[in-house]
C-alpha cells in the first residue's frame, strides 16, 4: 500500500510540476519571469520527478513494454533523427556546432514529451487539469496585453517612458513588440511577445473546460489579445482553425452525427471572436479615428533600415512595419541558399551571410519552412512533414471527434502562425509543442 500511495503521490507531483512549467511559460514570457531561468529548474525537476515515477511503476508491474505503445516514441524518435542535422551535417559543411546545438536545443522538450506520456499513468486526467492552467494562464496574459493596448491607445505615452519596464519585468527587448507602429496605411498600437502564440492555443482549449456561461467572456478576452497583437500570422492561425472546426462540426452534423459535447458551444466561440474584432475596431476608431487593421492587411514597401546587411530590429518592429517585404527578401535567399545542398541541407545553426536580423542568433528566420528546407534539406524536411502529418491522422481517427478536431484545429492554429514567425524554436515555443504531444497521446483511437 505504501508504494502504491508513493506512485499516487509522485504523478500527481509530476503533472503539478508539468502544470507549472506551461503556466511560467505563458506568463513569463520569454526569459522567464520569477527569477531569470527557473523554468528551467522546473524542467529538471520534472525530468527528475517523471523518470522516477517510470522507475517506480515498471518496479511494481504498473508499467511493462505492453502499455507503452509505438506511437508514444514518435516524438523520441522524431529528436533522435535531428540529430543528424544538429552534429553530422554541419561537420561535413564545415558549419558551427555550437551554433547548430543553440539553434536545436528547444527540440530537447520531444523526449521529455515522450517521457511524460509514458510516466503519467491517468493521462486523460492530467491533460484536462493541463487544459485549466493554460486558460487561466493564458486569460492572465491576454489581460496583461490588454491593459497595455488600453494604456498606450488612449494614452499615447512615448516609448522611452514605458520599455525600461518591459525590459525589467521580461529581462530582455528582444522579441517583444509594444508600441505605436507607422505604416504608409495609417498605424496601429501593437502589444505582442513570443508567449502569446499561447492565446492561439487557449482559443481551441477553452470550449474543453470551460462552463458555457464564461466562455463567451474567456473567448472574448483572448480573441481581443489576438487581435491587439497585430501579427498576421496569428491571425491566419486563428481563423485557419476556427473554420476548420467549423466545417468539420458542419460535416458531422450533416452526416446525421450530433455535435459532441466540446463543440456543442462552438457557437459562442465564433460569436465571441467575432465580437472581440468588432470591439477592438470600434474602441480603435474612437481613439484614433482610423481603423489600425486596414494598416496592417495592406502588402508594405520595403522600407526597413539596415546597417551592413545587419536588419535593425528595434527600428523595424518599433518606426516602420516591413515585415512582408522582408520575409519575401528571406524566402528568396533561403531558396537560393539551399538550391546548393538540396537533400541534406546545411544543418541546424545555418544562416544566410550578412543577412540576419539578431546576431545572438543569426539562424533564426521568420519564414520557417524555408529555413527549416535549407537547415535539412528534402530529406529532413519530408521526415518534419510526416511527424505533424501522423499527429493529425492518428487524431482524426479517434471516435471522440470532438477532442479530435479541437485538436487538429489548435494544432494547424498553432504551426500556420509560429511558421510566418521565431515562434517555434524556442523554449515558448517547443513548451506548447509538448503540451500538444500529450494531449494527442491522451486521445483515444478506439
């Protein structure tokens, strides 16, 4: 009885900590919040935690090589195979190792994905406990976006007074965007960082744990985040899934199915989004007497400035809005770049020379799928396609298509915006990759 209670209590220490990690994730932000770092230390004592509870079960036959099934070492095996990219190639391209193992690192959240689905025994219970923190967190940040938008909206404050405080909550400027941004349309507050790819994944989440009387309310709160982020990736995101559980809840309903009980409220959804655009439109021509969207939607000239090849990031994401200009400069060098290795690419911390916009980590791109062709070539860009591809087949074949959907519409939310942007490797971003690994391990394929 004592071992079963010390298994009991070391899973439920296990998907606390999991819970606490994803919850520092989406509100710490990039660096980390607390005390610089600590999501790391979280990590490790998850690993820690969720090892010896593999011990602790495999020791008393609650745990054999039956239960685990193949499918739980996809994303082990997925790791194991970019290993190629991250020490073999670049050795043979003379490329930089330590700059390949930085630009990969992130990719190190697949094993411990594959450790947690085979150490919590209930998963199903851990993922809908998991599903309440990234509401709640994400609710937090999208207040927290929120507020900012409001204050900055009517209040105009110049720059220099309120980034010192960004940079001393978030110890760092990077990949943080807030302020008034110019374009040729107009301009548009924009309040967005690297964890609010989170509210994406939250929009999809919510209608699983949340009552029908306070969704409405949630849906609204985050889909105004969304729209204040002024990040049209995101924005392609969130509509690509909304109308993907929309017309797969349609086929269902039309082929004589009734709606499963996740999507019987996906109608509140809809109308809260739809709400949340209208809102934040109105609230904007009150204060400015323009619509900042109509800037936004409009394809830009390139105007950036630039020092030596070197992109200005704070001159470009602060003055003047370039973006599409210069992810068309990027596709195109990135293209030209892999057309010299094709199959196998150049290796993970590859980068265009004179042509990157941080020098901390001149890798990393925006257009994703580029640089991840280029990086891995055919072969391990197909290998890149296939995992996602069976993610989404395994799920859809699930009876309980409600969960299915919601996932597959999160999922495709998810990578359509962290591909247009630096949202997946990183910590934030490979954070919200293992919560999907284990919420597609918890649905049933009966």
């Amino acid at each position: 009885m004592s071992a079963l209670n010390g298994c009991v209590s070391l899973e439920k220490a296990t998907v606390f900590l999991l819970g606490l990690l994803v919850a520092d994730t989406i509100i710490g932000g990039q660096i980390g919040l607390v005390f610089r770092g600590e999501r790391h230390l979280i990590l490790a004592i998850l690993l820690i935690a969720g090892g010896g509870l593999i011990v602790y079960r495999w020791r008393y036959a609650e745990i054999s090589s039956a239960h685990i099934q193949n499918r739980y070492f996809w994303p082990l095996s997925f790791f194991l195979l970019s290993l190629i990219w991250m020490l073999l190639v670049p050795t043979f391209t003379a490329g930089d190792i330590s700059l390949a193992l930085r630009d990969a690192q992130s990719l190190i959240m697949l094993p411990v994905a594959t450790l947690l689905i085979i150490a919590i025994s209930d998963l199903e219970s851990a993922v809908k406990r998991l599903f309440m923190v990234v509401v709640i967190a994400a609710v937090c940040l999208a207040l927290f976006q929120m507020s900012f938008w409001f204050w900055l909206e009517f209040m105009s404050i110049p720059t220099d007074e309120y980034y010192p405080i960004l940079e001393s909550v978030f110890n760092t400027s990077r990949s943080i965007f807030v302020g008034w941004q110019y374009a040729p349309g107009g301009g548009y507050v924009r309040v967005v960082w690297v964890s609010s790819i989170w509210l994406v994944i939250a929009i999809f989440v919510a209608p699983l744990v949340v009552d029908r009387k306070w969704l409405f309310l949630v849906e609204l709160i985050l889909g105004m985040a969304v729209y204040v982020s002024y990040t049209r990736g995101i924005w392609l995101g969130v509509v690509a899934g909304v109308l993907f559980c929309t017309i797969a809840n349609y086929l269902r309903l039309a082929f004589g199915k009734h709606s499963s009980a996740p999507l019987k409220n996906w109608g509140v959804v809809i109308v809260a989004l739809v709400f949340a655009v209208i809102s934040i439109s109105t609230l904007d021509y009150a204060a400015r007497g323009q619509y900042g969207f109509l800037s936004r939607v409009v394809d830009f000239s390139s105007s950036s400035s630039s020092e030596n090849g070197h992109l200005n990031g704070a001159e470009a994401s602060l003055v003047i809005d370039a973006s599409t200009s210069e992810r068309r400069v990027q596709a195109g060098l990135l293209v030209e770049k892999w057309s010299d290795r094709p199959w196998m690419g150049w290796g993970y911390g590859a980068y265009i020379q004179n042509h990157f916009s941080d020098d901390l980590a001149p890798y990393s791109y925006e257009m994703l799928p580029f640089a991840l062709l280029m990086k891995t070539g055919v072969v391990g860009f197909t290998i890149y396609l296939v995992f996602w591809a069976s993610l989404v087949v395994y799920a859809l074949k699930s009876s309980r298509s409600g969960y299915s959907i919601l996932f597959t519409g999160g999922l495709s939310a998810f990578l359509l915006a962290s591909h247009t942007n630096p949202f997946l490797f990183n910590f934030v971003g490979m954070s919200a990759v293992m919560f999907f690994l284990v919420w597609w391990a918890s649905i049933k394929n009966d």
